[in-house]
C-alpha cells in the first residue's frame, strides 16, 4: 500500500485533464497546503502563472462521477456537464521558453496518491512540451521527495545539479533534473508506454 493512499484505495480511477482555469484557482489554492506540506503557492502565484499564456501550460485533474467516459460538458462554472471543482485531485503546470520547458509544479491530493494521476499530469504536460516544439524538459525537485524523483527517472529525468535552499521559506535543497531529447520518436514511444501501463482511465479535455 502507498502511503497515504487509504486503506480501502482502488486504484482505478475515471479522470478528466482540463486546461485551469480562473476558477480552478481558489480551489487548488486551498488544497496547496495539504499537497504541499511545505513552500505551497499562494492564488496570487496560480493568478500570475495563468496570465503568461501561451507560455504556460497548466492542467487541472478532476475525478468521480463527473468524469465518467461518456459525459459531456465543458467546465465552465454553470455550463451544461459542469465538472464540480471539489472534484479536484491535482493539477500540474509547465513554462516553455524557445526549445525548452519547465516543470512549474505537479501535485496530487494525498488521498489520491499512488493511482497514476501525477504520472499521468506529467506525460501531458511533456506532450504538451514536444507539440510547442520544445527539445528538453526540466524540474526543481527536493532532495527528499521519493516519489517524484521515482516517477520523474521514469520519465527519463536525470539530475544534473543540486541547488542548496532552492525552497523558499523553507530552506530546503532542490535536485535539478532534465530530460533531453524529448523531441524524438523514442521519447514518444516512452510516454506511450509508460501511459499504457497506468491504472484507470483517462481523458483530455479542450
Ligand atoms: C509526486 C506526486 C505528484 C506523484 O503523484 P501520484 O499521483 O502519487 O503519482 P503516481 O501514482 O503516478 O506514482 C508515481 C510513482 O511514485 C510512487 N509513489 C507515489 N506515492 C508515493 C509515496 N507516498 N511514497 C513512495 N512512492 C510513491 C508510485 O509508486 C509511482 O511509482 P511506481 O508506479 O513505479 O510504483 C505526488 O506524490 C505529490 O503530489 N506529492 C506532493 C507534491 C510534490 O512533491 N510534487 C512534486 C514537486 S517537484
């Protein structure tokens, strides 16, 4: 059993990737603390972070009934097939600059660990990545975070240097990991792979 995951966890989950939006935010600003226990962002960041546009990427995960295969809706507040935002179980963020990208965050909600959902925020956001053209990807990740240095070496990250007291306020050390080429048919043969071998379903939403 993964830590966190609740004893009677199934790992099979239905989940919706949907652009963020506006109204995503206070949402996934309260949850930030209980994601991550330290350094969480504030809405004003998420606010900023969904104001550079086409340089950012940003997806919200939603789960449960909402997100069955075959319901239909966008998620716009009121909106025919509106995807509660209390269905929110993590979200991830990426910046692309000329050929590169960047890991701006990925989290998910404690209870819904260990059931593919970051794995599968990451390889949308690295398709995402090699659409725009970018060649390489990169990530901050504290030295003592387990799981998402396990999930990003499945990704093909490799760490390439350290930063001490990267996280502010709490001082902690950062890894710096990236993973190049991604542009290559290999790297997508990867993504598809490791996508196969994930729990659940999954779609993505415009
Ligand atoms: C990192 C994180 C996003 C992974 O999300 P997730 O949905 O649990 O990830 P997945 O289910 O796709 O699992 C990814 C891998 O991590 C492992 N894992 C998940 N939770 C774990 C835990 N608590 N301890 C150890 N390994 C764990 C899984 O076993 C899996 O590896 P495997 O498939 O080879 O077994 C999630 O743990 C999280 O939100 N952490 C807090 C925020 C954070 O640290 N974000 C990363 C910032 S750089």
């Amino acid at each position: 059993m993964i830590p966190g995951a609740g004893p009677s966890a199934d790992r099979e989950v239905d989940l919706v990737l949907v652009p963020m939006r506006w109204w995503h935010i206070e949402t996934v600003a309260a949850l930030e603390p209980s994601v991550f226990a330290a350094d969480p962002w504030s809405a004003e960041l998420f606010w900023s972070e969904l104001a550079q546009g086409v340089q950012r990427r940003y997806l919200t995960a939603l789960a449960g009934p909402s997100a069955q295969p075959g319901s239909v809706g966008s998620d716009e507040p009121g909106g025919p097939g509106t995807w509660d935002v209390a269905s929110i179980v993590g979200y991830g963020g990426l910046a692309v600059a000329d050929d590169g990208a960047y890991i701006q965050t990925v989290g998910v909600v404690p209870a819904m660990r260990g059931r593919g959902i970051g794995a599968r925020l990451m390889i949308a956001l690295l398709r995402h990545a090699r659409t725009v053209g970018a060649r390489s990807c990169g990530l901050e990740v504290r030295t003592d975070n387990h799981a998402a240095r396990a999930l990003y070496a499945r990704l093909g990250f490799v760490d390439i240097g350290m930063r001490r007291g990267y996280y502010q306020p709490s001082g902690g050390d950062a890894y710096v990991m990236r993973v190049r080429p991604i542009d290559t048919v290999g790297y997508a043969t990867l993504l598809d792979g490791m996508e196969r071998d994930l729990p659940g379903r999954v779609r993505l939403a415009p």
